[in-house]
C-alpha cells in the first residue's frame, strides 16, 4: 500500500491531485480482492497465530532498534552513539513504523500473501468479479492484474491486502491525528478521500468500505503501542503493548488479532460500491452475493454510518466524491468556482474513459470479425 505523506497531500491542490491521479494509479498498483467468488466447498486454517506472530517478531525487531541510539554521523570522523537510551517515543514510532509500515505492499500484507500459498486462495482477475473491466475504467486493476489472497484470521476471512491497509494506512491516520490527539475525523475523512481517488474508485474503480474498517483498526493498533490516549473504538485506556523499563523499551503485551478482526472486513459482507453505473452492471453480471447482514452492529457506533455500507451493491453516491470530500476536508482552502472546476475535471475525465473503452471495445470487435474471416477462408 502507498504511505501518503500528510504535509505534502495537504498542501497540494485537489485539482493538480485529480489530475495526476491516473499517472499515479500505475505506480500505487492499488490491489483489490474478489470475495464473492469464494469455492463453496473450500475449508481454510486459520493463519491468525502465525501471521500474529510475524507481527510479533517485527515489533521486538522495533523495540531493539528503538533502544540502540540513533547514530550520531560527522564528516571524517568514527561515529558515535550516546552511551544509554532514554526511551525516546519518537524513535519507537519510526522503528515500528520501519518494520510494519512499508509503502506501496507493507511487510505483513506480503508475509500474508505467502502464507495464502498453502492456507488461502486467490481468485484470478480473468475468473473474478471484476473480470470485465477495461483499463480506462480501472487501469491499476487491470494493468497489474494484482488480485489479493483471502486468508482466514480467527473466524472471518480477510484480503491480505486489509493487511496493508491495517499497518500502513494505520499509521497514516496515527499520524494525522497526531497520536490521536486531534479529533479521529479527521483520519477517517482522509481515509474516505483516498479510496475516493487512488486508492480505489478513480483507480480500480471500487470504493471498499472494508479497507475504510481496516484502516480504523490499524489507527487503534498503532495508539496501543504506548496506549497515551483511549482506544477510539472503546473510549477507554487499554494496555499498552510497549513500556519503558530502566531507560529501555520492553514487550509489555503480546500482538493479537482478535480484538482488531470483525466480520466489516470482509467485502462480501461489508460490500463495496462502484464508480459508475457501467461498473456495477459489469460486476452484477456475475450474481456476487452481499451479505449485509452479517455486519457487526453495533460495534462501531456513530462510525457505522461512515465505515459500513448498509445498502449493498450500488453506485458510489455523489457525497463520496473527490471534490465533495476534500471541501469538507479543507473548507478554508476550496472555494465555490475551484470546487465547481474539480467537478468538471472529474466528469471529462470520465467522458474520456468511457471514449478510450468504445474504442478499446470497437477494436476488439475489429479483431474478432477478421480472425473469424479468417478462420473461413
């Protein structure tokens, strides 16, 4: 997954962003996962101790890099180090974060991927749900083909790709917050932003709530780690998983999947929502099955409204838009006619789309129609 640097997203304009949003889409390589296509009879273990443990092994790795001193480097001279830690909070941070936050595919998002190799499955983009697409409507799903694996974590089963979301855009809304000392609207409208535009709908062409429960989660994860503010979901202190002990970081608590893993990440229950009409009708052709009610009521409170689709299958709605977003976002910044210019800029790029698709489809037939001809004479 791609760690959108904060400073940098804020002080671009939304338009100069939009813009650059199809150029992007093939370096964010934005992965989605299929999980409606499910084989009935399959059975899977459950990976959530040993992908637990990963985490696990990563986070000591953290914490002993937290507690060797940051070198301190002059020209010409042998490095130095101070001679004792003092359990600097911001050197635990960038540990954990160097060891779980990767960009673009996150460390824990790929060791799922192989564990998916003997206990998941993957569903190819040709046998998928969104078999159909053409790469103007959706060029960094089908460019890349990049479908993720489904593997089953305590009693749901998950995309590795929510693996991502969990660290790394985790961290981003840790971050966004301040350590969740600003209000958590903030993160969430990020959140809903990104998979507006490069992370999903703009790019792939789906907006996933599921990666929205994902990225929740991974905020609460990374506030667990020292525990210096409530848990956003419980609205109380919990345990940390990290504490200083002698001037040095220790384990405190022991990684675990259960409190984090509910059934809003699974795509098939908790169901994304398309870009277009034309989309929709090319996933519905396939009869995925949304499972709405078996959502986690309750769970989330006033955020179900924000994280959950309650109304299945359907076309984004017009209040998830780019434009729509980063005015609530940014309401300082945006002003009627830059708004009104977003909006345009978003409908002719998507005229455009649909132009390049006709095309793309009218060559196709082209093709069909000569090795038919072929084939007889």
């Amino acid at each position: 997954m791609l760690l959108a640097n904060t400073a940098v997203v804020r002080r671009l304009s939304p338009l100069l962003m939009l813009l650059a949003t199809f150029i992007t889409s093939f370096a964010t390589s934005a992965a989605e996962v299929d999980q409606f296509s499910r084989p009935p009879e399959l059975v899977l273990n459950d990976s959530s101790a040993v992908i637990a443990a990963e985490v696990q092994r990563r986070m000591n790795l953290a914490i002993k890099r937290a507690n060797r001193p940051a070198p301190h480097l002059k020209p010409r001279k042998v490095q130095r180090v101070p001679k004792q830690s003092r359990c600097s909070v911001p050197r635990l941070y960038d540990s954990m974060a160097v060891y779980l936050a990767r960009p673009i595919v996150g460390q824990i998002e790929s060791y799922a991927e192989s564990v998916a190799d003997n206990d998941g499955y993957r569903i190819p983009l040709n046998r998928s749900i969104y078999r159909n697409f053409t790469w103007p409507q959706s060029p960094s799903l089908v460019l890349s083909e990049r479908v993720a694996a489904v593997i089953r974590v305590g009693g749901e089963e998950v995309g590795t790709d929510k693996m991502g979301h969990f660290f790394t855009e985790g961290h981003t809304y840790f971050e966004m917050t301040k350590h969740l000392t600003l209000p958590v609207e903030e993160a969430i409208l990020f959140g809903e932003w990104t998979e507006s535009v490069y992370f999903g709908a703009q790019t792939t062409g789906v907006y996933s709530y599921a990666d929205l429960v994902a990225n929740f989660n991974g905020l609460r994860f990374w506030n667990r780690i020292l525990a210096l503010q409530p848990d956003p979901l419980l609205l109380s202190m919990t345990r940390p998983y990290v504490r200083c002990e002698d001037r040095q970081w220790v384990s405190e608590a022991r990684f675990s999947w259960v409190e984090y893993v509910d059934s809003a990440w699974n795509e098939s229950i908790n169901c994304p929502v398309f870009r277009t009409l034309g989309l929709l009708e090319e996933v519905l052709t396939q009869a995925p099955l949304c499972t709405k009610d078996k959502l986690p009521q309750n769970r989330y409170g006033t955020l179900e409204g924000r994280l959950f689709n309650q109304a299945g299958l359907a076309v984004m709605p017009d209040y998830l838009q780019p434009e729509v977003l980063w005015l609530q976002r940014e309401p300082e910044s945006l002003s009627g006619q830059t708004f009104r210019r977003i909006k345009s800029l978003r409908e002719r790029f998507e005229r455009w789309r649909l132009e390049k698709e006709l095309q793309l489809l009218e060559s196709r037939r082209f093709e069909a129609k000569k090795n038919l001809n072929k084939d007889q004479s």
